[in-house]
C-alpha cells in the first residue's frame, strides 16, 4: 500500500500577549498620582512672623552679651571716689582742687560784665587783657599782708588784669588759694573783719603789669583802690586792685568800700577806681563760689553766674 501522504504541520499562530502599558509618568519623571490620591503637602515655610521672632530673640541674645561683657569691663574700671561730707576736711580739700579742674576761662573769663556795677548804677564792662601764669605767692604781695596771710599758707596764686570799656582804668584780679585749714580760714577771716584790715593802706595787694597793653606801667605807685574778700568756709582770698591806664600816680589810695560811697570826692572816686575794684572782685569771687558749689553737689544744678550789682566788700 502506498505510504499516506503526510501533510506537514499547519503552522499554529500564537497571539502574542499584550504588552503591558508601561508605567504612568508624573512630571520630572515621578510616578503619577492616582486619581484620588491627595496632593502632595508642601514643605512648611517660615512665616513673617516666625523670622520676626527669631530676629528678636538674637537681637536680645546679642544684647544680653554686650551687658554682660560691658558690665564686666565696668566692674574693673576705677570708680568715683565718695563724695565728702558736707564740712568734712575732706570737702574743704576737694574745693582746693576747684583751680586745677576748672578751666581758666570759668574762673577769670576774657570779658566781664557789670549790671549796675559803676557809679550811679551805670553797667560796666571790663575786658581781660593779660593772665598770669599760676604760681606761688613769692614777691606778690607787701611784706606787711604777706604776713597777714601766712597763717593760712599759699598752695596757688591765679592773677589777670582787666582794662574797662573805655580803656581808662585797669585792674589786677587775683585768686589765693591757701594751704591752710577751715579753722585757719575762720580765723583770717574773723582777724581781717574785726580789725577793719581791708581798709589799711599798708595792706593793699600788688598788681600785674602786662608789656604793651594798657596795664604796661600798672605799678604799686599806680595802685588807687582795692578790695579783699576773705572767705571764711572755703581755702580762697579774692581780691582786685585797680589803676589809671594812663600810667599816674595816686598818692592817696582808698579802699574801695570809701571810693563807692556817697559823696566821696578822692582821685580814685572820682574815677571810679573803687567801683572797678569791687565790681571784679565780686565776679570772680561769685564765680569761684558756683564753681566750687558745682563741684562739690554736682546735681543741685549751680551754675556759674556773672556779676551783677556791687555789694560792700567783706
């Protein structure tokens, strides 16, 4: 029998699986959110108010290091010395310091002026024209009222000479400042009222003559009034002596508690010499005393006045 034909093998078709789909893609390559999914919660941020707060916590942080580091600079630094009693020994030495801290132009200013402080009430003006250097009492005083002052010693003498607004009169204005004690500025002072020592002619302080200037030939010879002013609760004699400009003699000094008086009719008088003596004097010696006072009670608020009307001299 013949072979059956055999009939080769239908080829079999096999359907290829599906693919799968490939993965959704979110944005930047990140897988997709579902469609219920929640949306992605953002990074928190900082608030205006939260960097507010952490810009006031380092500020007060800062500021606590800085006290600290102040207080401890302060800590090391010398301190204030105590102020001292009122009427202590110790005060009486601080208000002889008062030359030393004040500046010369507090003490004898470059012009002065008197309210009321001429004859008849007239208002005068006196300007500073020469200073001394501050120095000792050597050579600045008669030998008769060096004696008189040496109970209370000389730690510092401050001198200038002033020229009036009409260039007329010049006048010597000075500042002792003694080395002595209170009870020794009691004493000088009770010694100079009770025996009427400002009124002697023997006891009349020297002048300072300045080359050049108006009080060129200012002299003892030139002396025509003055006025003493003896403090009796601080370590200071003020004083001021006065002149003609013009370089004349006066024969016949007088105090200046005599040339102011009514009726007076004396070359020094006439001029006004007394009314020049007096008028400084008592500028100076008020501002000596508001500086002191300023010095010593700095929060009472004493200021430094200029003078104003004459007053009889002490």
């Amino acid at each position: 029998m013949p072979p059956v034909p055999v009939e080769p093998p239908r080829p079999v078709r096999v359907s290829p699986a599906p693919a799968a789909a490939p993965p959704p893609f979110g944005p930047y390559g990140g897988p997709a959110p579902g469609p219920y999914a929640p949306a992605p919660t953002p990074a928190p941020r900082r608030t205006v108010a939260v960097r507010g707060a952490v810009a006031v916590c380092l500020v007060l942080g800062l500021g606590l290091i800085g006290g600290a580091t102040a207080g401890a600079v302060l800590e090391h630094q010398p301190k204030a010395a105590p102020a001292a009693a009122p009427g202590s020994p110790a005060q009486f030495a601080q208000a002889r310091q008062v030359w030393r801290e004040a500046p010369v132009d507090t003490l004898l200013p470059p012009v002065v002026a008197g309210k009321g402080a001429g004859p008849g009430g007239a208002d005068r003006t006196w300007t500073r024209i020469g200073i001394a250097e501050p120095g000792d009492c050597t050579d600045a005083f008669d030998p008769l009222l060096d004696r008189v002052l040496a109970p209370t010693g000389c730690a510092k003498l401050l001198r200038a000479t002033y020229v009036d607004s009409t260039s007329t009169t010049v006048t010597t204005v000075g500042v002792l400042v003694t080395a002595g004690d209170a009870a020794g500025m009691r004493a000088l002072a009770q010694r100079w009222t009770a025996e009427h020592l400002g009124d002697r002619i023997d006891l009349i302080p020297r002048p300072v003559a300045f080359p050049g200037t108006a009080a060129g030939r200012f002299g003892a010879a030139q002396r025509g009034s003055w006025d003493v002013r003896v403090s009796a609760n601080l370590p200071f004699v003020v004083y001021a002596v006065s002149g003609f400009a013009d370089g004349r003699a006066v024969p016949t000094p007088q105090p200046a508690a005599l040339a102011n008086a009514a009726g007076a009719t004396t070359a020094p008088a006439q001029a006004g010499l007394g009314f020049d003596a007096t008028g400084l004097a008592k500028a100076v010696d008020d501002r000596l005393q508001a500086t002191v006072a300023a010095e010593l009670h700095p929060t009472t608020g004493a200021r430094t006045t200029t003078p104003a009307a004459t007053e009889k001299p002490r």
